[in-house]
C-alpha cells in the first residue's frame, strides 16, 4: 500500500489548527520546593503544561538563635 501526503487542511485539524509545534521540560531547584520538573508542549491552538514537585512546603529550622543574650 503507497503512503499519501497529509493535505495542509488534514494537517491543520490533526495539529490543532496550526503549523506550530513545539515541546521543553525544565528542572527547577528553589526554595519553594526541593526539585520541580516541569513539561509544556503546544500543537497548534491545543496546549498542555505538568509540574511535578518534590518537597514542596518544607521548612527547615536549624535552632540557630542570633539573639541570644548571657546572662549575669
């Protein structure tokens, strides 16, 4: 059987209406959160973005007192 090519028409409605295609992740160290991976795509007018974060909402407190005062 012998491959036809896609007519612009056909490619449009199967990439969302548009020609555009494009795709990156990023890794994302912070102090909002320990390690965040993001990932956006987008095909045309259809987009799609996913954040996955690990140890978000942590706080970490080292007992340090910078105030501390001897006492007589």
């Amino acid at each position: 059987m012998k491959q036809q090519e896609l007519t612009k028409e056909e490619k449009a409605t199967i990439n969302g209406g548009g020609d555009s295609f494009s795709s990156g992740t990023g890794l994302t160290i912070g102090t909002d959160s320990l390690l965040a991976l993001n990932h956006t795509w987008s095909s045309g007018d259809k987009r799609s973005s996913h954040t996955l974060e690990v140890g978000k909402g942590i706080n970490i407190d080292l007992g340090g007192n910078a105030d501390r005062a001897e006492g007589n």
